[in-house]
C-alpha cells in the first residue's frame, strides 16, 4: 500500500480525535452533558 494512504488513515484519525475532544471540551464548558453517553461514562469513572 502507498504512503498515501496511510496519510489519508492518518488524517481521518485526526479529524475524529478533534471531533471527540471538541465534544468533551464542550461538555466540560456547559458543565452539563447533552450526550447521555458521555453522562453515563463520567459516571461510570467517578464509582
């Protein structure tokens, strides 16, 4: 497989991190989770 590839691999995986960090970044700000997967997780961490 070319390098290209793996750039394009590389780039998709970036973009989704940002995507999930700008999410929980958001959570954090609101203080309140509009995801109730990201509720459930949270609270799951924190038993």
């Amino acid at each position: 497989m070319p390098t290209n590839g793996k750039k394009i691999l590389q780039c998709e995986l970036f973009v989704l991190g940002s995507f999930v960090t700008l999410a929980i970044v958001i959570e954090y700000i609101h203080d309140m989770p509009s995801f109730r997967f990201f509720a459930h997780v949270k609270s799951r961490s924190y038993e």
